[in-house]
C-alpha cells in the first residue's frame, strides 16, 4: 500500500475525488490545468474504470473475460482493450520467464496487470485535458504524472508490512516527468500471489516487494512477479530490468533495495 504526499505550498488547486470500483478505492489528486476540461475528464476517466471493471472482472459471470475464459468469445469479439491488455500480460510472462502469469488456477485471470494498467490510463486522459500535476493511487499503486506545484515533487510513502501505520520509506519523484509505485505483497490481502510453477500460493521469505519505475502497468507486474520469486531471485532480477528500482521486506524484517532507490527516497 502507497500514499502520495504533496507539499500543499504554492501548489495549485488541487481536484481530489476517490471512486470505489474493481474491488478497491481509485483516488485522485489532480492540479493544474482548466477546471472545467480537468473536471470533465474526471468524470470520464471514472466512468472509463466502471466500464474496464464490467469488462474484466473474473468476479461476473458476464464480463467479456469471463465469457471469455469459457469459451463463449474470442479475442476478436471483445472490446479491442482486452486484446491490449492480454498482449501486455504475455510480454510480462516473457520478460519474467513466467513468474507474472495471466492464469490463475488454470483459468484465464488478467487480474495482475488490469489495475495497473487501468491506474496509467486514468492517469494518462487527465494529462490529455491539461493538468499539469497528476496523482492516481489505485488500491496501492500509483501512477504520477508532472509536479503537484513549483518545485513541489510527487512524494509517496510506502507502507511498512510488519508496522501497521507505518512508513519503510517515501519515495520523491523530483526530477522525473512521470514515476510509478506499486506494490505487491501479503499485508493487505493475504497470500493471494500464485506461484505459477506449482499453481499454488507463493512460498516466500518476502512480506512485500515495492517497485519504482516509469509507468505503473509495469511496476505491478514486476512487484508481483518478483514477490514470487523470493528476495535473492527477485532482487537480482530486478536490478537487471532498465529503470526499476525496488525495496523488498522479508518475514524476518531484512529490508533489501536495487543500487538506485536511494537516490529515489527523500
């Protein structure tokens, strides 16, 4: 779990709403820009994460991937982001050696890159309208876009799994046009995280794994994929990936980074 903190001097107005939808709260933290487009792509980017919940849920029995996983559709037959997002997910399988895996159980499950991908394109249409400062924090993972004020980077803390209303660290995204924190780990939802060699619940030393990198999309395949390899394996290959750093917590309260994350806390 991540919150964003935003230095409140000299910062615009902000535009704040949080949504309940896909199982969690999409919170919003928008500044910048003009307020009616800001506030019409608001509403739009709202109804969008409504519409991509009723198309990807595995919890209804309607959805297009439900339908889907059954055989009642093809890819050709659902909306054109399910095809988008399946490809994603098969480059993540490859990129992980297959750590990220878009089944679960043996079913088809795009669960682990739809939130994500949902939160950067939330992100994204507010840009489109002309914010100039973006913050989109869905369930934990957020995807940040400009600066919230002059000289005012984005700042996230990162929650600490063993020190429940605690920080293990806040991450500054000063200097960086757009960053992203996502985390994946057992503190908020239990062991939920699939080893995709054994089919069953991942076996690890790791409490959580946060990853730091461009775009969230991404950053919550690797945090889940690198939570299942464990700390040794999860770690080395993160800090093979370009532009990722990343902050692992074990069960015995080892906390283990990537060489660069320093110069990304403060």
């Amino acid at each position: 779990m991540a919150d964003t903190v935003a230095e409140p001097a000299q910062a615009p107005a902000a535009v704040r709403h949080a949504e309940e939808v896909m199982g969690t709260v999409f919170s919003f933290d928008v500044r910048g820009g003009e307020p009616v487009a800001v506030q019409t792509a608001l509403r739009e980017a709202v109804a969008e994460l409504h519409r991509v919940n009723e198309v990807f849920s595995t919890y209804r029995d309607d959805s297009q991937v439900s339908r889907l996983a059954r055989g009642e559709l093809t890819v050709a037959e659902c909306d054109p982001e399910v095809a988008e997002v399946l490809e994603l997910g098969a480059e993540a399988e490859r990129s992980s050696d297959g750590w990220f895996s878009l089944r679960y159980g043996g079913r088809l499950d795009p669960t682990g890159i739809v939130k994500g991908w949902a939160v950067e394109r939330a992100a994204r249409r507010m840009a489109l309208a002309g914010a100039t400062g973006i913050s989109v924090n869905g369930g934990g993972d957020v995807q940040l876009l400009g600066v919230p004020g002059p000289e005012r980077p984005w700042r996230v803390g990162v929650s600490d799994p063993l020190r429940p209303g605690g920080l293990a660290a806040v991450v500054s995204a000063a200097g960086a046009a757009e960053l992203a924190v996502a985390t994946s780990g057992t503190a908020e939802r239990g062991a939920h995280i699939i080893d995709p060699r054994t089919g069953h619940s991942a076996v690890t030393d790791l409490l959580a794994v946060t990853v730091v990198a461009p775009t969230v999309t991404w950053a919550d395949c690797w945090a889940t994929a690198a939570f299942a390899m464990g700390s040794r394996e999860g770690l080395a290959w993160l800090e093979s990936l370009p532009d990722v750093e990343a902050l692992l917590i074990t069960a015995g309260d080892e906390v283990r980074c990537t060489g660069g994350l320093a110069a990304r806390l403060g």
